[in-house]
C-alpha cells in the first residue's frame, strides 16, 4: 500500500490500552494506517523517515478551555489594575485616574480583593469618586464586581431585585439595600455589554485565530469549550463564526462545545437551546451535545458549596439544583441523546450531582447513556471519591491549579487553612485518589484569557504541576506564582503516564470521539507530536519549557 507518511525508529506512546508503545507507524489520507514494529512496514510503499528514536504522543486534547469567553476577554476593555494594598489606596488609585481620563463611559478597573485587607467596598464608597459615569470594578478571580450607582441605575438593580441564587449568585446587601457588590452570575451582565453591539466577525475570527496558532504550536488537537455565563448570545455568534471558519477548511482542531445554564428558572429554555446548539452547531470539527451547569461558584470568594462552614464566615455557599432536581435534568438529556459537564468546587455541589446521577440511574436503569463530567473539584468529600467509577462519572481536574496558588498574593499554605481549615487544606485535589479507583480522570486548562502568551493553556504546564503539585524556579508559569513547595496531599501527584492518558484518549472519551481520537491507532486520525525530548524520562521540574518539535493534524503538518 502506497502511504503518505511512514516513519520508523521512533518511541511512540500510543496511550492504546491494547498496544502501549510502539516504534513505527504509517498515514494515508489523514488516518493511521500502521501502528506497530518495524517489520509491519515492509506492506507499505513511500519514503521513509527515521526519527533516530524520538519520543511522539498523540495530538493533546484539553477538556475544559473558553474559547467564546476568551474571544470576549481580547475586546472587552477591563479597565486598569489597581495596585493597592488598603481600600483607602484602591479609591486614591481610581479617583486619580478618574481625574486625569475624563468623559469614559463606564470606568474600568481590575481589584484582588485581598487588596482590600478584609475592608468591605461599596457603591457608597464609589459614587464620590465616580459621580457621573458608570464604573465597573472586577474582582481578580472574574466571579464578582463591584459597580456603583450609575451601573445599577443603567441595569435596573433595585433593592427588590431578586438573587438568581441566594448564597451562590447574589447582590450583596447591607440592611436590605444592594451595596454594589454582585457575585458570580449576576456580576457578568456588567462585563461585557458593549460588545454584544461591536464585537464583529472579523474581530472573532482574528481572536480565534490567535487561538489557532497557540494550537498548532503546541499540539492541541481537540478541546472541550465550556461556554461564557450569562452571555449565550455572544457565545452563539463565536460559534458561527467557528463553524463557518470549519467549512472553509480554517478550523484544524476540533471543538465540543456546550450551551451554558445558569439560572434555575431557565432550565427549560436552557434545555430547548442546548437542542438548537445542537442542531445548528454541527460541522467537521465543532459539535455541540451538552449542556454546562455552574453549580457553584469558587472558594476564594467563599460561593463554592461546602458541607462544613467557612473558617472565616461561617457561610456555606449554594447550588443552584438539589440531587431531585440534577436527576430530572438528567432526565431530559438522556431523552436527547445530550451529556451534561458541571462546574464543581466545593465538596457539597460535587456530593449533590453524584446523588442525582445515582438517582436517574436507579430509574432509568440500562437505558441512562448521558455522559456526565465534573469538573475542578477543589475540595471533596473523602465518602464521593470511589463514586465515580461506581456511577461513570468523568472527574475533569486542571492541574495548573494542583499548586494550590491561584495568584492569591500569598503562599497557599498560609492562605487556605483560614479559609476553609486545615484538615481541608490539606486534602485538595485529589485526583490520583479518583484515578486510583478506576474512574474516568481528564486534564484540562480553564483559563477565560489569551493573555500572557496563553501560558495558563500550555497543558506541559498543566503536566508538570500534576506531577509535582508546586511551581518551582524553574516551571514556565505567570510571573509571581511561584510557591515554596509541593501542596499537600504528596500522595496526589500524579506520573507522566497519567498525565499523558488524561490529555489524550481519556478526554476523547470525554467528548465522545475516542473513535476517531485521543490514541495512535489505525483508523483513526493522524493527529500526533514528535519531541526531541523523551517525555517519559524527563525532568518534572520545568517540564513546562518542552515544546513538540513537530505537531501533525490529520496527517498534516501544522508548524
């Protein structure tokens, strides 16, 4: 047989169950042809290459990015850092700032709270320095703002506004009066407004091409997209533009995408969207078939839900959907053929979605085909974690995190026992323990910006901080996340070949294209890697600098 591509005398790490490594493989028309010795290749014809025992893996897919949100990030003005360390000079920062930019429609700015040093910011506080003009502050994780009165006035936020969820996405209040301070998805109304009247295709086009490149370099074959909260519009016109792009033959990497739910009330509209995603959103290399749930929000400011109480607060957080009503959603999904992926962090969210995939599975028996996925899973109940091989539940994790700093602006090892105790701080990302029980574990990025290179996205990145669970002077990582040592627990670092698994057929399996993906096998396509460096053998610390030398998809070359 005549192939297109043969190549011999290569270390190639299959991640096939069946055959794990192999040393020579073949291409025609896109699709392996040949994996396996030497000796297979004497059937086919075409020149041949010798890699002189280079390491190649199957193409990376990364089963949790935002690409729509990232699209949004790259034209959304989000104002000025401010750089303080009182609330006192967070207000001096923006008043100047004010003063010396006028006329801006609304002000802008970027705040980690704990900049504010446990002082609470007000639209009381706002309003003197912003009298006229809108302002908008986002708080630094980008699950909360602060706004002042003007922003509330445009958006019609009264007192008697009603919380989406009370706990979870909610306007804080101070003696039943809204103070300015919204969280989680009543916060992002206030972000991007004005783009669903200026962004254009050509802006979502450059921005997803950028996207591309970052791809192409680095080998990322095929991502799961998990949507933009409260801005399905904007989200919807991205993915035309993806899909048009897919039709020209522009769109080399394949996305699953999702149509995202946050609101309780809207689950029947959400449902009846997600069908017309799917309906509409359908072409070589985007599909969509599932439906994404926040059912909670994140610790650092204290919306994901915990069984224990905050150290701190005494809050607990909030989901949005108890096991009754997780299970009749599962429901109506499983009638469509539709999978469900779920936002989890706290260990009460994660323990409620188990209990209701355990319910729809008692009633529905053989016939549940809904493929449910949780994901980041900060924090879990020791009692749920065999419970994902028992009930099928994929645990998606991003091991960019597994260092515990999230850009607190302080060591996490000082940080999280104040916040959630030190027995949970000392059990955070559990991951080799799901792993170890036979579940279904995958790897992803969840970054929601192109910034800084996209390193947050660099999934050897992602590989190294799994293994070592720190970020070290040598890690390529974003500037000032460095830490002192590896998170507690060290029995949860995982190894290379883990990491290897998680990134490439496991998540195929995720997005249900294993068929076609995630493993160097023939019949499938020929999206694979080649490093100069031997990726089994290598150094953990500053596994983050290894690059593919070349990167093919579907047998072609794309650096």
């Amino acid at each position: 047989m005549k192939a297109d591509q043969i190549i011999k005398n290569a270390k190639i790490f299959t991640s096939d169950k069946d055959r794990p490594m192999a040393c020579a493989l073949a291409v025609k028309d896109g699709k392996f042809v040949y994996v396996g010795d030497e000796a297979g290749l004497s059937a086919y014809e075409g020149e041949v290459t010798d890699l002189g025992g280079k390491f190649i893996m199957p193409g990376i897919i990364d089963s949790h990015v935002h690409i729509t949100r990232g699209v949004a990030f790259v034209f959304a003005d989000l104002g000025e850092y401010v750089k303080a360390d009182s609330k006192k000079e967070a207000l001096d920062f923006m008043a100047d700032y004010i003063k010396k930019n006028p006329g801006k429609e609304p002000y802008r700015f970027m705040l980690e709270r704990a900049s504010l040093n446990g002082e609470e910011l007000s639209k009381d506080d706002l309003d003197p320095i912003c009298p006229d003009h809108g302002l908008v502050i986002l708080e630094g994780e980008a699950h909360s703002v602060w706004v002042n009165s003007k922003m509330l006035e445009h958006h019609g936020i009264t007192d008697e506004t009603p919380d989406p969820v009370p706990g979870l996405a909610y306007f804080v209040r101070k003696d039943g009066h809204i103070t300015g301070n919204a969280f989680e998805s009543t916060s992002w109304p206030f972000l991007f407004e004005q783009l669903r009247k200026s962004l254009t295709a050509e802006q979502i086009e450059t921005a997803v091409s950028h996207w591309l490149a970052f791809c192409k370099e680095y080998g990322v074959s095929a991502v799961f997209d998990a949507g933009f909260p409260e801005h399905n519009d904007i989200h919807e016109r991205i993915y035309a533009v993806m899909r048009d792009m897919d039709r020209q033959g522009r769109l080399p990497v394949y996305v699953d995408g999702c149509y995202i739910l946050t609101n309780p009330r809207k689950v029947k509209e959400a449902l009846e969207e997600t069908k017309r995603f799917n309906r509409e959103f359908t072409t070589e290399h985007l599909k969509v078939h599932t439906l994404k749930i926040l059912m909670d929000g994140t610790l650092k400011i204290e919306t994901a839900a915990m069984m224990t109480p905050y150290v701190d607060t005494g809050l607990s957080g909030a989901t949005p959907f108890n096991e009754e009503e997780i299970a009749d959603i599962l429901k109506e999904l499983n009638k469509e053929g539709l999978d469900l992926h779920i936002h989890c962090v706290g260990e009460r969210s994660g323990h409620v979605v188990l209990d209701g995939v355990e319910l729809a599975r008692k009633e529905l028996g053989d016939a549940f085909r809904v493929k449910v996925t949780i994901t980041h899973m900060w924090i879990q109940d020791d009692a749920d974690l065999d419970r994902f091989a028992k009930l099928g539940v994929i645990a998606n994790y991003t091991p960019a995190w597994h260092n515990g700093n999230m850009g607190l602006g302080c060591e996490p090892f000082e940080f999280w026992p104040d916040l959630i105790g030190e027995e949970r701080s000392k059990k955070m990302f559990r991951s080799k323990t799901v792993w170890d029980s036979g579940a279904l574990v995958t790897w992803s990025s969840d970054d929601v910006s192109f910034a800084d290179g996209l390193i947050t996205w660099n999934p050897y990145y992602g590989m190294e901080v799994g293994m070592t669970r720190w970020i070290s002077t040598k890690t390529k990582a974003p500037q000032g996340q460095a830490t002192k040592g590896p998170l507690d627990p060290p029995g949860e670092k995982m190894n290379i070949e883990e990491m290897i698994l998680g990134y490439t057929i496991n998540g195929a399996k995720q997005l249900g294209i294993e068929a076609s993906k995630g493993s160097i096998e023939a019949g499938k396509d020929a999206d694979f890697l080649v490093f100069d460096n031997d990726l089994m053998t290598a150094e953990h610390e500053g596994f983050s600098h290894i690059l593919p030398k070349d990167v093919y998809f579907a047998g072609k070359k794309m650096n």
